[in-house]
C-alpha cells in the first residue's frame, strides 16, 4: 500500500487540501501519513488542530516548529526546528511520497527535510508569481526540490517547465480549493449570520490582509491606513481574519484587534472561520478587501468584486472582479472599495468564470499520487529547453 505523507501548517493549507487528504484517506490503495505543524498547533492561531480532528481525519505526526514571535530571527529558527521534526517523522513513518501545496516557510521545511530520505515530493500551485513576498522565492525553491508538480493552469505549467521539469510530471488539473466550492452546502444567509454573529441589516465586507514580506518595518502602518479606509463605509460590516505566522503579522494583528475593539457595530476580528464558514462568507459578502490569493483563487467563482493592496500578489493571473490598489493608503484604498461596491461594476462581472478551473481538481491529484511509478521518480533531469541537457558524449 503506498503511503502518503501530506503536509499541512495553516486553516489555508488545510481548506486547500481538505478534498485530497478525504480521498488520499478513503481510498483503499493508498495510506495516508498527515503531518501536522506550524500555526495549527498554536491556540495564539485558533488551535486549528482541532478542526483536523473534528473532521476525523487520523494524524500521523505533529511537527512543532512555530516560536512565539514574528522576527527575521524567529522564522528561520522555525525553519530549522522544523527540519528537525519533520526528519524524525520521516523516519518513523517512512512515506512513499510527500505532498506539499503552495509557497509557506513550513513546506520548505518539510521538502528540505526529505533530501536525504531520497523521498519524492509532489507539489501544488508551483509556476506562480506573488511579488510582493518572500513566498516567491520559497515556492520556486520547492519547484525545483520536487518530482511531481500539479499546477493551477496552464501558463504556470508552462513556467514549471520552463524551470526544467520535465513535462510529462507537470499536470495542470485546476486549484484544489475550489473543489469545496463545488461540494459543500454552503451556509445561507441566516445560517451565516447566526453562526458569526453578524448584523443583518448591512452589506458584509471581508477583509484578509498579510504582510508584505519583502517590505520590512511596515506592517502596522499599511494595516492602519486599511482601517482607516474602512471606518469610511458604515453600512458595510466588516469581517477581519488574522493574518498567518509570517515576519510583521502581529503589527497587523494589534491593529485589526484595536479597531474591532473601537468599532463593534462595525466590525469583527476571527483567528480561523474554518473552510465551510469562510467560503460562505465569500458567497454572501458585497466586497473582499486585501492581498490574500483567495481574492484571486476563490473570488471569481463567486463573482465577489475584490480590492487588491499592494503588490503582494502581483504577477498572478486575476479575473475581472480584481481591482488592484498599488499604493496602500486611505484614499486609493477608499476608492477601490467604492468602485467594487457600485452597482455597474458588480453588474459588469456577470458571467465570470474562474481562470483556476471550476472544482474538479483533487480526485485527479490523488490519482497520480496512487498511479505514478516511483521507480526512478527521484533521479531529475533538467529540461532545457534549448534541447541542448538531451545531447550525450561518451568519452
């Protein structure tokens, strides 16, 4: 039975993954080895342990990596504690291959990790671009100490292969966070109301907003012209989810909590809403203000109008319904939002569909995993595209 270890370190990652680790768990050929670390085994994140075990998924392993602080310094402690977690788990637990998503300093941990174990690692959302971050450079690194590559369209299967993975490892099945958009019932808007405690008689506004990694010192500062931005709309209600465990996230996070704490009829702070939550809220908000991906993954499917800050996420491929404010001040955040609230720019995204597929996406994952021949799966060969890597001399 070939054994799965799959990784996961935050709600995000685990609301992406959620699909692939039920069927990597329900299917009879396969055995499945999760791994859980980082800001899911801190209650300062929402302990979202917790919501791994409600869902009844078994966990292999717990990996603590995450220090209580967001420092340069702390991140690369983390980063090495987590080297040395993940190799006791990967002696222990022996997988045939590692699964990874995305671009977080816990997945190059995990990847790093294996080197010596001669594991083969299978990785999602390679090939993307996000500018504004130090995840650039971490989901590059991962692309290149993977064998395996699942991408979320073709223009970034096309750049894995341009980093010189060969291409018939390279699939292009969509983005596995949209299979939940499909599958779930999503909460009404009573039901919504009700669970997060929310007005019923103002517009909904979600807001998710992370630091820029590459631009140090300026987290707080950017977050309070956010705020700042949003006191302007008093008949939008606004629902502020922290930001994750990277270098300046707690400015953030003292901030967001400040102006709840200020304006209580207007908005409210949430550590973790859990997958089922979150989506919903996506389906009945008016408007989602921020740089998180989900503004540009999930979004389109519902046609939510999304204000984009800064350039964290530049260099991702965005539907119509993004409007991208560059600079992170009051009055062009100000604008955006009231460009995204109108009625001709709501009425304009009618029909849009999601350039990240339609959620369909990780029972095909899981197919490869269990199908691959791992036989040789861990010896790469850079592609060149030049065809010039192809040409052998014998001496």
């Amino acid at each position: 039975m070939r054994k799965i270890a799959v990784i996961t370190g935050t709600r995000a990652e685990y609301g992406l993954l959620y699909w692939i680790i039920k069927c990597i768990n329900e299917d009879p050929g396969l055995e499945l080895k999760l791994i859980v670390t980082g800001m899911h085994l801190s209650p300062e994140f929402g302990l979202t342990v917790q919501e791994i075990e409600k869902d009844g998924f078994p966990i292999s392993e717990r990996v603590e990596m995450l220090l209580s602080s967001d420092t340069e310094k702390a991140i690369s402690t983390s980063m090495g504690l987590g080297i040395i977690g993940f190799a006791g788990a990967y002696e222990r637990l022996c997988p045939d291959i590692i699964l990874l998503i995305g671009d977080r300093f816990e997945s190059l941990s995990a990847a790093v990790a294996s080197v010596p174990f001669r594991i083969p690692i299978a990785h999602i959302h390679g090939g993307e671009s996000t500018e504004g971050a130090i995840d650039e450079q971490i989901r590059h690194a991962l692309t290149k100490l993977s064998h395996i590559h699942f991408a979320a369209t073709e223009k970034y299967r096309e750049r894995v292969i341009q980093m010189g993975e060969a291409p018939d490892r390279v699939f292009c099945f969509g983005a596995p966070g949209l299979d939940s958009i499909r599958r779930l019932r999503l909460l009404n808007s009573k039901e919504l109301s009700e669970a997060l405690g929310l007005p019923a008689d103002k517009r909904l506004g979600v807001v998710t907003f992370h630091p820029a990694t590459l631009e140090a010192g300026n987290a707080g500062e950017q977050a309070q012209e956010l705020l700042s931005a949003l006191a302007v709309f008093k008949d939008v209600f606004w629902i502020l989810t922290l930001p994750n465990a990277d270098t300046g996230g707690r400015a953030i996070v003292k901030k967001h909590e400040e102006f709840t704490a200020e304006n209580p009829r207007q908005a409210r702070c949430f550590s973790s809403l859990g997958q089922l939550k979150y989506l919903s809220l996506l389906r009945h908000a008016s408007v989602m203000v921020g740089n998180s991906s989900s503004g540009l993954l999930e979004s389109p499917s519902f046609g939510l109008p999304v204000v984009n800050i800064g350039n964290r996420q530049e260099g991702r491929i965005r539907a119509a319904n993004v409007i991208d404010v560059k600079e992170p001040r009051r009055e062009p955040i100000k604008k955006g939002i009231e460009k995204a609230l109108s009625d001709e720019f709501r009425n304009s995204l009618s029909g849009l569909e999601n350039p990240y597929g339609k959620g369909e996406t990780s029972a095909k994952i899981v197919e490869v995993l269990k199908c691959i021949s791992i036989e040789g799966l861990i010896k790469k060969r850079f592609n060149d595209l030049s065809g010039s890597a192809n040409i052998e001399e014998t001496f």
